[in-house]
C-alpha cells in the first residue's frame, strides 16, 4: 500500500512542472490566483525563486505569475 503525502506548490523545486490538485483554504488572494488560472487540473511550472524564502515565479497558462510561499503553500499538487 502506498503511503499519500500531502505536496504543497511552495515545495515545487525550480524548474519543475506539477498539476495542481486541491485548493486547501479558500481567502482572497488564492480566489483571486485561482481567477487567473491556478485551478484544479492545470499545470505549473516553478521559474525563479527568490533568496531567503521570497516570492517564487510561475508560468502559468502562458503568464507568469509572482506568488509568495505562504500562498503557494494553499495549493495542493500531484508531484
């Protein structure tokens, strides 16, 4: 039997693509990332982070986004 682990997007290493899963805890800035396509079903690719803990950089949809790791970590993915 296979042992299920919870994997947040702010665990996404640089340059890694996952699918997102499950929106964990719905607040205006994850309905407004989910207003630009950070649904259920998509894709996201991981492009820079910054030093220290600072925001990290997606492609999503043909658009980058920028997101901080407490927002990113609402987000569940299939890794």
């Amino acid at each position: 039997m296979r042992s299920v682990r919870t994997v947040t997007l702010d665990q996404l290493p640089t340059g890694r693509s996952a699918v997102v899963k499950k929106v964990q805890k719905p607040s205006p800035t994850t309905l407004r990332l989910m207003e630009l396509g950070l649904v259920p079903g998509r894709s996201v690719q991981v492009l820079k982070r910054a030093p220290f803990g600072g925001p990290m950089q997606l492609s999503l949809v043909g658009t980058r986004v920028s997101l901080r790791a407490h927002d990113a970590r609402a987000f569940e993915i299939d890794a």
